[in-house]
C-alpha cells in the first residue's frame, strides 16, 4: 500500500527496482491442533461398606455416591449436547463421551462408553447409580476392564475419519472408593500403566476411612470428607484436567 508518495515518485524516476514508501501486508494462517474430544471414565464404588452412614451428613454413602454420579453424569452430558448443537458457531465443538463402570466383589462396566444421552443412557446409567451394595473393593479389577475400553479405542482411532489437524481425545478416569483397595499393590501398577500411555488417573477417597487410596492414587488423590462436596471437587478436576492439556479452550 502507497504510504511516502514523495519518497515512491523519487524512486520511481530514478529507476529503482524496488521504490521505497510503500507498505507491505501479508496474513499468516496458523493451524491449531485441536482435541478429539474428552472421553471420562468413572468408576463407582458399591462394594458392601457404602451401605454405612456418612458421618458428616447422617446419609447412606451410596445413596450420596448415587447423587453425585447422576448430576455428574447430567452436567457432563448436557455440556456434550450444547457443543454439538452450537457446532456452527464453535471453532471445535467439544465431543464428550462417558462411561461408567462400577466395582462390588467383581466390576462390570454398566454404561459403554457413549455420546449420546437419551433416555438409553440414562437408564444404564440410573440403573448402575442405584445397584445393590456388596462386597469387596476390587478397584483393579475395574481399572482392567477401562484399560481394555481405553486401548479398544485408540486400536479404532485411526480408523475413523478425521480431520487433518485432529487429535484423539483426552482420557480421564475418575475413582471413587470409600475405604482401600483389595489388592492397592495391582491397582497402582494399573493405574500407573494408564498414567504412563497418556491416560489422566483421579483416585478420590469418599470420606476419611479412605485416606488409604492417597497412597495408591498418589500424586492425583483427594480425600472428601464430606460426600456433598463429591461432585463439585470431581468436576473442578475434569474442568482442570482439560485446562492443564488444552488452555487455550478453556476461559475460566
């Protein structure tokens, strides 16, 4: 663009080849690699000690673990379903997936990792909040049964179509146990495996009775002594979680 004309006409007629006084622009397009998604794998403990009362509230512990999960699981999913629908409007609307696995003298996973959250879902996921508790706490047994899911999906990832800048999703797993682990020893070695292939591993101990996971769950292990404040110090971490790999996306 013309910007000393005194300086362009002088230069011009002597002959300069590249007359000085002008004002060169040029855009740069930078591409930002993006996320795939965010997929959360939460693991319930109904083993048969959550049947006991909190002794801060004077609630059953299950019947708080049950609060906890459904409105976990309600927001998670609820922000899924507002990235898709403003898709047009976002630079990378956010896929959320979740599932759910529960421990109680075995493990079973009771919601398959999913992104939708219609009334299917839900009901797995109603269904699983409100099991009977019983047993142990073999925590490593569902450690296992995510692994498996977690390297299920990243074997499919590159089998998908995706866009060029895309990358696969963060992995977060979530525990929550009210006491320690049956075998502590194989479930930080699975915990620890997770950790190493890039998955993020929370160990969250419902009460003080489970201060014993801070040592299996260490360094990323909370104690919530009271159960009411379960679900806000989990979605405190998902939202860090996501912040810690990705700041860019995340304002506040």
């Amino acid at each position: 663009e013309p910007e000393e004309m005194a300086m362009i006409r002088i230069d011009v007629k002597v002959g300069e080849q590249n007359p000085q006084g002008f004002m060169w622009r040029r855009d740069i397009e930078k591409r930002e690699k993006v996320f795939g998604g965010l997929d959360v794998y939460l693991m319930l403990d109904l083993s048969g000690s959550m049947a006991e009362t909190d002794p801060v509230t004077g609630r059953v512990k299950a019947d708080l673990q049950r609060d906890f999960a459904l409105l976990y699981a309600d927001t998670l999913m609820q922000c899924a379903v507002v990235s898709r629908k403003a898709g047009g409007r976002l630079d990378a609307p956010l896929p959320v997936r979740l599932q759910v696995t529960s421990i109680h003298g075995g493990a079973s996973t009771d919601l398959p990792l999913a992104g939708e959250w219609g009334p299917k879902e839900q009901v797995a996921m109603y269904r699983s909040a409100f099991q009977t508790t019983g047993g142990g706490t073999p925590d490593h047994y569902g450690l296992l049964e995510i692994e498996e899911r977690i390297k299920h999906e990243r074997e499919a990832w590159p089998r998908k179509n995706h866009k060029p800048h895309e990358k696969p999703p963060i992995e977060f797993v979530a525990v929550s146990l009210d006491g320690g682990s049956d075998d502590p020893h194989e479930a930080r070695n699975v915990a620890e495996r997770l950790r190493h292939s890039g998955a993020v591993v929370f160990g969250y101990g419902m009460t003080t009775a489970a201060r014993a996971i801070t040592a299996t769950y260490a360094p990323d292990a909370r104690v919530v002594e009271s159960l009411e404040k379960h679900a806000e110090t989990v979605a405190q971490d998902t939202v860090g979680v996501f912040k810690r790999l990705y700041p860019a996306r995340v304002k506040k």
